[in-house]
C-alpha cells in the first residue's frame, strides 16, 4: 500500500460503495441469473472501495498500460480490455477524491497555464481541421486521455513513496517491452526492412514502426540510469537499474532508430555533466560513444538511409521533403494550422516531392508546427522551455542537499531532465508532439518540484 493512499474508513464512500453495489448487483442479476455472479458480487464492493481509494495507483497503471502498449506487448492481454477499465477506475477515483471527499488539493502552475493554452489551440484547430473526422477521432481516442493523465499525475504525485513507485515502475515495464522485443530480433519477428525490430506489427501497434518503439524504450532508459548512479538507494533498487540498462540499450540499438540513439546519447550525456567536470572530455565521449553505436546498431545496413544510398540517403531526404511540407502548411494556416493528425492526409497538397505515397513528419517541431500552426508551435516551444528551466532548478536545489533528503526525489530529479532532454533532442527525428512521453515528463516535472518544495521547507525549519 502507497503510505500516501487514503484510508478505506470513510463512511459516505462505504454508503456510496453499497447503494452502487446494490443496484448494480439487482441490474446484473435480472440480466445474468447465473450462481457463479454470486462470487462477482461478493468481491465488486471490495473492489469499488480499492479503487475509489487508490486514484495514483489506477492513474499509474493507465498511462503504463496506455503508453507502453502492454497490452499489445502480451497480446493474452488484449480481449480484457485492461486500458478500458483503468481509465475508468482512473475517472471514478480522481472524481470521488476531488469532488466528493476533497481529500487531493488542487493547484495551478505556469506549466499547467501552457498546457492549458495549447489544449484550446488544438480544439480550436480541430474546428478549421482540413479533414475533421480524422482530427475529432484522434482527441476523441487518445489526445483527451494524454491531458487528463497529464494532470492527473502532477496533482497526484505528492510523496517521495509515490516517486519511488512511479519510477520502478516505468523502468519494470521499460523492461518488459525491451525483452519482447530483444526476442523478436533475435526471432526474426516483425522485422521491418528485414532488421529493424518492431512488436505487434501484424495487428496494427503503435510499436509496430521502429521509431515509435524506439520511443517507448528511450522513456524508461532515463529513470533506470537515474537508479543504477544514486548510490543513496537501497542496493536492490541500483540493482533493477544495472539490469534494465543493458535490456533497454540492445533493445533501442535493435530498432535502428536514429533518433532513438541520439535520445539516448543525450540521457546518458545528462547524467555526464552532473558527473564529469571537463566539458571537452565528456564532448569527446559522446562523439565517440555515438560513432560506435552507430556502427553496432547497424544503420549502415538499413534498407532505408543506410550507406548503401549515395549522398544524402532516402530516409534522410524524405524528412526534409516532410518538414518543407510542414513549413508551407504552417505558413499557409498560420493560427490553427491543418488540425491534429492531419499532417500525413495534407502531405500530397504541400509536398515538393511526390513518390506516390504520403509520408510521417518524423519530427516532433515540425509536426507541431503543421498541426496547430505557427501559434500553437510558440506555446509548445514555451512550454518545453519552463519545463527545462523547472526541472534543471529542481534538479540544482535538491543535488545541494541530496545526502539529507529522501533519495527517491534525487532519483527522480535527475530522471526526468535527463529524460526531458532525451526526448527534445530525439525528437528532431521522431513524432512525440502529440503522444504521451512530453506529457508524462512534463506532469513529472512539476510533481518532482512540487515534492522537493515540500521535502526543502521540511528540511529549512528543522
């Protein structure tokens, strides 16, 4: 049990729990006169009471289910529909503990005026969106979720117990998204272009396209690094960390994504700086640490911008035919750009270079910069920027103190800006302005310094 979860003493919530229970249990019976209902029925207020109580824990698991694909990941899984039902044990939870009981306090911050700000740009995009339908089903499936989770976690995380558990877990399910996809590569599963790993492929994944996979890996890399390096955690913590690196790292270098190395160059640089004095060294460092993974993730043999291609490669020159594309959608709807996920159905009408087929972005800036226009681009990019800016002063303030302050916090820290730099330097080469790894990151940033805050005052008035 969190130590932060609200007790399951609370009376309006049992008399809540039971008149539900009641009425759906009558409902149920009259449809489904079954013995073995007897059972359901008898665990449902058990149930109800669990999950109305646990609103972090029912949020965590929704954006892991939701982000890692998990349930993709094992397609066992895929017929319970897990998602489904965490989002709404996540929907009752935060409504009885913020409506009802009043027992999570809320807030505001800069970054939720952002955030706030962009969301409206978006509708408002959605409204002039070059196809609607297209623009309606993607907020209706997946962008509403992101903004309420984004939320969510921000005013939910509150404890360095939270922090801890937040960041086991994302590196457990990194883990386990890793190792499915180790075992395709080394099955010859899914392959793409015949050596780029994907999972899930034959029934449509997210994480059937290289990049949005190496995506996926790329979130965790940061929080397990930030486990293995914070000799202030207890050894089995550090120990998760040391073997979820080397899992997550194959893992990324077998997607073959250049972005996703540059990401993760750029999470392990992060941690460098905190650690390595010489600058130079640790520039040096990185040039070559790129350079040889670039040689054992194979790029060079990729079908697609592999040095087979003389010049600049194909994969190359169709990001730039993509983001010329971009730029003239931008210039063309300035205000409300071509409406969210519309980039790829206006590819054609904008492309200097047409091979018959419409192309992905593959760059978050752009992508941005097409969908919301040149007003929605300067509200993301200032929201990017307050976030570095929080957690690079959070980061500051707690490393001064880091022996005499929970380590979780320290951990977490560091996590999430290294993690929020890899993700802004990866994504110049991957879509991530409308998925979920800015937003997590994002509702990090402000939970970690809201927590330190707390853990900073504590340790000012002893």
């Amino acid at each position: 049990m969190m130590k932060n979860d609200t007790p399951l003493q609370s009376k309006p919530l049992q008399w809540f729990t039971a008149i539900v229970c009641s009425l759906l249990a009558g409902v149920l019976w009259r449809l489904f006169p079954h013995p073995a209902l007897i059972i359901v029925l008898g665990i449902l207020p058990l149930v109800v009471l669990y999950t109305l109580n646990r609103p972090f824990l029912m949020v965590l698991l929704f954006v892991i289910f939701s982000f890692f694909r998990i349930h993709e990941v094992f397609p066992q899984l895929y017929s319970l529909k897990i998602p489904l039902l965490l989002s709404l044990g996540s929907l009752a939870a935060l409504s009885w503990q913020v409506g009802i009981t009043k027992k999570i306090k809320l807030f505001w911050c800069k970054e939720f005026t952002l955030l706030t700000c962009f969301m409206l740009l978006i509708i408002i995009g959605i409204v002039f969106a070059s196809n609607r339908p297209i623009a309606i089903e993607y907020f209706k499936g997946i962008y509403w979720k992101i903004i309420l989770m984004t939320f969510a976690i921000a005013v939910l995380v509150r404890s360095p117990q939270q922090l801890s558990f937040t960041l086991k877990a994302i590196t457990i399910a990194g883990v386990l998204v890793g190792l499915v996809a180790i075992q395709n590569k080394l099955g010859g599963i899914g392959l793409v272009e015949g050596t780029r790993v994907t999972i899930g492929r034959e029934f449509g994944s997210m994480l059937g396209d290289p990049n949005d996979l190496a995506l996926v890996l790329l979130f965790p890399t940061s929080f397990a690094v930030g486990l293995l390096v914070t000799h202030q955690l207890p050894w089995h913590q550090r120990m998760l960390g040391f073997i979820a690196i080397p899992i997550l790292f194959w893992a990324v270098i077998a997607t073959q994504s250049r972005g996703g190395l540059l990401g993760m160059i750029a999470v392990f640089g992060i941690y460098g700086l905190q650690r390595i004095k010489s600058k130079a060294l640790l520039f040096s460092i990185a040039i070559m640490a790129g350079s040889i993974l670039f040689v054992v993730a194979g790029i060079s043999d990729r079908a697609s911008g592999g040095a087979a291609e003389a010049g600049v490669d194909e994969s190359a020159m169709g990001r730039l035919y993509a983001w010329e594309a971009a730029f003239k959608m931008a210039m063309t709807h300035p205000l409300t750009g071509v409406g969210l996920d519309n980039f790829f159905a206006n590819y054609f009408y904008y492309s200097p270079h047409w091979d018959g087929l419409n192309h992905a972005v593959h760059s978050t800036w752009f992508g941005v910069l097409a969908e919301t226009g040149v007003l929605g681009f300067i509200v993301f990019i200032s929201l990017i920027i307050v976030l570095i800016k929080n957690a690079n002063k959070t980061l500051r303030a707690v490393k001064a103190v880091q022996n005499n302050i929970d380590p979780a916090i320290y951990t977490c820290a560091q996590a999430v800006f290294a993690g929020l730099i890899g993700t802004i330097v990866s994504g110049t080469f991957l879509t991530q302005g409308f998925n979920w790894p800015i937003y997590i990151l994002a509702a990090l940033v402000v939970a970690v310094s809201k927590t330190s805050e707390i853990a900073l005052n504590k340790l000012a008035d002893k």
